[in-house]
C-alpha cells in the first residue's frame, strides 16, 4: 500500500466502523531491535470525518476505485 490510496477497514476500532473508508495519506517504517521481530509500516488514514488516525495493515485493505460506482 501506498500514500494517496483507497482502504476500507478490515476490523473496527475506536471512532473507525469496520468497512468504512479512508485514504492513506503518510506511511512510515517501524524498525524493530528485536531478533526474529519483523520491520512493519505504520500508516496515517484519514477518514471522511476528516481525521487522521494511524494502523498497521491488519486493520485496512487497499480498495480498488472501480469496485465502488457513484
């Protein structure tokens, strides 16, 4: 995934219904110091309520614009 696309969330959360959708505006790589423990990316999405909230790719799944009809 990344900066500028379309998720819809796979699990809700605090303020986020699950199924609703965001844009992934900033992504960042967490560095892990840890043996074994991988390195993963944070992601910034912001909702249609207009506020940016933060989730790891558990929680969002890149949605193709095609699928939704206006």
């Amino acid at each position: 995934m990344q900066v500028g696309d379309l998720v819809k969330f796979r699990r809700g959360s605090v303020g986020v219904r699950q199924g609703s959708l965001g844009l992934i505006v900033e992504q960042s790589l967490q560095t892990t110091t840890e043996p074994g423990r991988d390195n993963y990316f944070i992601y910034d999405v912001q909702t249609f309520d207009g506020r940016v909230r933060r989730f790891t790719h558990n929680y969002i799944k890149k949605v193709t614009p095609g699928l939704y009809s206006t």
